[in-house]
C-alpha cells in the first residue's frame, strides 16, 4: 500500500461562519497551500456547522467533494441535542453525501462528550462503522478521559482524539491511548513535548499528523508538519503519523 500524506484536520470557511484571521484567500488557494506543503488528501469538516445549521453545513462539504474528490476526505456532523433530527442526518450524510466518518465539538456545541444524549449518536455511527474525530482538551465537556468512556462503550468506533488532548490535557489524552485501542492522537496544536512522549507510551501506530488549517493562517498546515519533522522520527515512523496510520483507520 503507497503511503500517503494526509492531513487529519481541515476546516471549510465560509462567508456566514468565517474568522478575521483566517478570511481573505480562497478555497482554492488553500488546497494549493496543502499542495505545497505535500498534503495529498485531507479531511475536511465544517466550522459552521458546529454553531448553526448542521445540514447546510454538511451539504457544503459534499459539494467541496464533489470538486475535489481525490483530494477531499469528507466528515460530517450532527448534534446530539437535535434527538431524532440528528440521527437522521447522520443517515443522509453517509447515504447522500458519501461522509467518510464524523466529527464532534462538544465545547462549541454546547453537550458533554459523555452525557446520554450521546448514546444514540454514537451507536448510530457504530452501526455504520465510521471512525469519530473529537475535539479534545477544552474543560468541562471535551476532556480526554469523558471520550474514553465513550471509546469503552463503543469498541467497534475509532476516536480520534483533535489536538491530543491541546496543551493543558495531554497526559491524560496519552492515559486514554494507552487504556483502549480504538483511540487515535491527533497533533494539531500539540506541544511537541507531548507528541514526544506519546510516541513513547503510545508508540507510532496511533498518532495521526492534523494541521486545523485554515487556522494558523498562511503556513499553518507547514508549522505543524515542521513539528514531526523536528522530532526527527525516522522514515518508518514519519510516513505513520503523516498519513499511514489514519489510511488504516479509514481502509484507504
């Protein structure tokens, strides 16, 4: 199996959920960015979504995919608080839209990772077999350990865990790594002291190279990669954590 360089975390910006920071370049010259930097397929998965409509949300990233479909890796999401209405998109993004797997931000909205409502989402999502990106290390509803519950619930479902964990919740991202098998870490915005000894504890087979561009804004995705590159982690290792390893998770 050719190894492929893929990025675990991408963003679609649109004009109704855009940030100063990250606005003024096009869809277009972003995925030319992620070109430069050797990006050959990255996920992408909505911001709006997470504060607003959902659905529309979702059919933006089908129509991304739709122009870029050997480059794009679609996620989609839903929100637990929607009840039924959140099942059923779950169906139509996997049986429309073709989504790949999903993520989830408990923190932007506004549900604990590890509440009830949960429950029905997620054995949704195992029935369809569908790996779980979840933004992790943001106090009180994304900690590393509320998403290992789930990961015991649902052994069938990869988590991946954005961010491993950020900066403040690492060790205990690398605790629940340790603990289940169907964890991932992810590096976006990661001290590389932490990626590090995840490397040790975990090993390289379950670490996942994640940039959160368009965050960072121009040259984001490079300083991220540069981060692995730092480590310095062997060619075996490094073509795991730049894309080998989420190829595993997504049968690739």
């Amino acid at each position: 199996m050719k190894k492929l360089v893929i990025d675990a975390h991408c963003h679609l910006f649109t004009n109704d959920a855009a940030l100063g920071f990250v606005s003024g370049s096009t869809f277009d010259e972003f995925v030319q960015e992620l070109d430069d930097c050797g990006v050959e397929k990255f996920v992408l998965f909505t911001i709006g979504g997470l504060f607003r409509d959902f659905q529309k949300s979702n059919d933006e990233i089908g129509d991304m995919y739709r122009k870029y479909p050997e480059k794009i890796i679609p996620f989609g999401t839903t929100n637990p608080w929607y009840g039924e209405e959140a099942l059923a998109e779950i169906d139509r993004c996997v049986n429309l839209l073709g989504m790949k797997g999903f993520k989830l931000h408990p923190w932007m909205m506004g549900f604990p990772i590890n509440s009830v409502q949960m429950l029905p989402v997620m054995e949704r999502i195992s029935d369809y077999g569908l790996p779980v990106l979840v933004h992790s290390g943001t106090a009180p509803w994304s900690e590393p350990l509320q998403i290992a519950y789930l990961a015991s619930q649902f052994p069938k479902v990869q988590f991946i865990l954005a961010h491993m964990g950020i900066t403040d919740l690492w060790k205990e991202a690398i605790d629940a790594a340790c603990r289940y098998s169907n964890i991932w870490l992810e590096t976006a915005g990661t001290p590389t002291v932490a990626i590090k000894t995840a490397l040790q504890e975990v090993g390289p087979e379950r670490i996942i190279f994640g940039s959160d561009s368009p965050y960072g804004g121009v040259g984001g995705c490079q300083f991220q990669m540069n981060k692995l590159k730092y480590l310095k982690l062997g060619k075996e290792a490094e073509e795991l954590l730049l894309g080998g390893n989420l190829q595993r998770v997504l049968n690739l």
